[in-house]
C-alpha cells in the first residue's frame, strides 16, 4: 500500500504517518517510485540516458543533473521508509494505573450534577424522548441532595492539593435543572463554606430558558454562566415544545430579552446559546438569527445517533440532518463561503501541510517516537475534563455516556476504586488497540470508545477508516487548497 496521493490537479504528495505530515512530491520523485512498484530497475533506467535532456511523457523535460539529483534525494527518502506506511505497534501502548486516576480527580476542572431528570418541555429529539431507547430516560426523579453534599466533601480532599487546578466549574445539568432549583442553591451555598477553597468555584447552567424569569436575581448575584438551549427563530424551534404541543419560543426569547434589557454587561459575558440542527433549521440559519437577535454565535450540535429507537428510525432519519451535509451540499453553502462561517476544508486535525521535504532528511532515528505511548481512540482519560454524579448516585467520567458505564457510586459513602477504574479502562483499551492500529485516521481520532459497541467481544467504530479512504480525503482536501491559495496559508499559518 502506498502512501503517495494525487489531487485532481495531478499533483503528487507523500504523507508521513509518524510525522503526521504532507509534503509536496517532486515529479521525478513520484516517477521513480512508481517506476520501480511496476518492477523496473530505476538505477538501470537512469545509467541508459543519453543526451544532456531527457523527455519523460507525460512530465516534461529535465536536464540529466536534474534527474541524478532527484534520484539520490528519492534514494535517500527510501532507505529511511518513507514510502510505504508503518504501523507503529508501540503507538498506543500507554495503559493507566491506579494512581494515574487518582492524579485525574485531582485534577479534574469540573464537577458535573444531574439535578434532576424531570423537564417542562417535550422536544421531540430529546434523548429522554421516544426517538431513542436508552435505560435512564422517564424516571422523572431529583437529584438526593445529601450524596450531592457527600460528593462534594469527598472531593475537598483533593481540592486542597497542590495539583488541583485554580479554577473549579460547578455545572447543573439535567432534564430543565431550574425545576430542582432549591438543590442548586444549597450545593452553591455549601461550596462558600468551603474555607480556603471556596474561591475556586464558577457556576454554569445548561437550561432550555423557560423558567429564567423565576430564579434570575439569584443567577445574577452568583454570576452564573447560562447556556440557552435555543434552535432558532419561531420556525427553526418548533421541535422545541411543551408536552402539550404549544411553542416554547415566545417563553423563551422573552426571558433572553429579560436579561438582556436588564443586564446587559451580564448578558454580554455570561450567556451562551447552544442549538441542535435538524430538518427545520440550518446553520446559516441558526448563525442569522443569533447574530441578528442578539450578536452571538451559537454553538451547535448534531442529533446524537446513539441508540436510536429502530421502531421510530424513519421519523429520526426525517429529522436529524449532518453538520457535513448541511455544509457542503445545501442550498446555503454560497452564503457560508461569503459569510466564511467554513473557512477551512474538513481536513484531519494535526496535519500540517508543507511545499518542501527537506525536513524528512533530518535523519531521525525513530522518526515520531514523540507520539507514542499514546491510549487508542479520542476517548478523554477518565476525569480528565469533568466528573458527572447522576441523580441514581452513579459516578461518570462525563453527563454523554449511558449510566451502564459508571464508574463509581455514591450510597452511605462515596465508592471510587481507583485500581479498578484503572483497570477496566485498561481492558477497554486492549479491545480498541486492535481496531485502532490498523485504521489511518487513528492518529486524529476524536472518537470516544463508549459508542463504540466497547463492551463486546469486537468493538465496531463507525469512523474506521481505510488506508485508500485515507488518502483519498487528504487529495480531496489539499486539492482544494491547491484551488483556494488563501486558504491554504491560513491553514499552514494559524492551525
């Protein structure tokens, strides 16, 4: 399998796995290479030129010295390598121990509560809703505020280390959290006891808006960072309903306008806007909307395909629509280019593109050893971003995964075992290693394991990418900067 591409313009390039680099193929670099995969004797061919210049079809002409010269540089690139892909079997050889978990909690920046399941809204592309089939959803309950407590008393112990980090986001999540307000207000007030430490904590709210009116002097006071769940105009939040089937949105904008007239240096700084796309709005859409409304840029999400419903699969496939497909085959796409919301091909993330290859002369004895020792997929180590206690009192690494992965819980006393954690990510990883070491995208993967089937005996992953796939979304992609020169310096010079 090579590791040569070609772009539409026919240019050719040599992608380098363990550099995670593209480089720009001379001509005569990529005709010797493809010279001697037919099977003819490239030093042969060159010791029979005769004449001082040579016609090559198909490439042009080239002085004798033109064609030595590139010959001894492609010589040089084979000895070391560079032209056949490696699989480097120490890649993701890093596996955690007890202690390295320990080191995560103690450094983990977020603590994450579910305070309740229970909603004033119906959405109809909520994961609780009937377009998915998962074990948590319609248990209508409250988080039990003495394990919320406990949690947080539990983890003072590493709070007061030297590794914990200087700032500590206290995130309520639910279901709509303002429906548990009362529990909101004692965790926030218990951690202004905490003396020594106290000043650490920040507080966010995820919340669909409804009930802000209520609880906003409080929110205000504790300057809380409130992120909106909010799809649009009218039109693109109509799947954003009461169970009664009325529109959330006149509620809801009225709210946001609340704070807004009322707060604004607040309004400014502490409110965020999160949006799902789905068949009735786009993302030009949705980016119109908020910049005219209220100069903000939203941040925006797919349906999760996770553990879809197969009995209502028609209706979800009707609804749901990709950030991909939205981007490049819509009717928008014009208005996204003009507008540069998508200024950058979808290029795999740490490649860096360069017109020179010099840099693979350098003669590395153990050419991309800096990255290994690595874990196999994206999978964040557990704890390392946020830690989520659900309202059944089980302990997650984060609120996106189902509760049968929890890995901890909390009853009389708060139970994490370290080692077993450990260990059990360890096995996790054993699975994935190898899946992930023969997939060409592994290197750049954001994939987390948990919705990768890891449980079974042959985890599936449904971004494995082939070698040849590989290579054909890196000519689709370098070709398009080949077209588009801006946008290739913008990509070499602020990625």
């Amino acid at each position: 399998m090579r590791n040569i591409f070609k772009t539409a313009n026919n240019n050719h390039y040599l992608y380098h796995s363990q550099e995670n680099k593209v480089v720009f193929l001379h001509p005569l670099i990529n005709f010797f290479s493809e010279m001697e995969e037919t099977g003819m004797n490239a030093r042969q061919w060159l010791d029979n030129l005769e004449g001082s210049n040579v016609t090559i079809k198909g490439l042009g002409v080239f002085s004798t010295g033109e064609i030595t010269y590139y010959f001894k540089k492609y010589n040089l690139l084979k000895e070391k390598n560079y032209f056949s892909p490696v699989k480097d079997e120490q890649l993701f050889k890093r596996r955690l121990t007890g202690h390295d978990i320990e080191n995560l909690v103690t450094r983990c920046r977020e603590v994450i509560f579910e305070i309740t399941k229970k909603c004033i809204l119906d959405c109809r592309y909520c994961i609780q809703g009937d377009l998915y089939q998962i074990h948590e959803k319609n248990q209508k309950v409250n988080i039990d505020r003495d394990k919320a407590i406990l949690f947080l008393k539990y983890l003072r112990r590493y709070w007061s280390r030297s590794l914990s980090p200087e700032h500590i986001g206290i995130k309520f999540y639910g279901g709509e959290p303002l429906m548990n307000f009362e529990a909101v207000k004692e965790i926030v007030e218990y951690t202004k006891t905490l003396t020594g430490i106290s000043e650490k904590f920040y507080y966010y709210i995820t919340t669909n808006g409804v009930l802000l009116d209520r609880h906003l002097d409080y929110l205000v006071a504790n300057n809380f960072y409130i992120s909106i769940s909010l799809d649009g105009d009218k039109d693109n939040n109509s799947h954003r309903i009461y169970s009664d089937g009325t529109s959330s949105f006149e509620k809801v904008t009225a709210n946001v306008n609340l704070i807004r007239d009322n707060h604004p240096s607040y309004f400014e700084e502490n409110i965020s806007f999160q949006s799902v796309l789905h068949n009735r709005n786009s993302i030009t859409g949705i980016h119109n909307y908020f910049q005219e409304s209220y100069q903000k840029r939203p941040f925006m999400t797919e349906m999760t395909r996770v553990r879809v419903n197969q009995a209502r699969k028609r209706e979800f496939d009707k609804m749901q629509v990709s950030t991909y497909h939205n981007l490049y085959h819509g009717e928008d796409y014009p208005l996204i280019k003009e507008k540069k919301l998508n200024d950058l091909p979808r290029t795999p993330s740490g490649i860096i593109t360069h017109d020179i290859y010099n840099w693979l002369l350098k003669g590395l004895d153990d050419p991309g050893k800096r990255e290994r020792n690595k874990t196999p997929t994206g999978t964040c180590h557990p704890f390392s971003k946020g830690i989520f206690l659900a309202t059944d009192g089980k302990i997650l690494p984060c609120e996106r995964i189902e509760h049968k992965f929890s890995l901890g819980h909390i009853k009389d006393e708060v139970i994490l075992d370290f080692k077993a954690i450990a260990e059990r990510f360890n096995r996790y990883y054993d699975k994935m290693n190898r899946l992930c070491l023969s997939c060409s995208n592994a290197k750049f993967c954001k994939k987390c394991m948990f919705y990768c089937k890891v449980e079974e005996p042959q985890p599936v992953c449904n971004q494995y990418c082939s070698q040849d796939d590989f290579l054909r979304k890196l000519s689709d992609n370098i070709g398009y900067m080949e077209d588009k020169p801006g946008i290739y310096y913008k990509h070499v010079t602020e990625i």
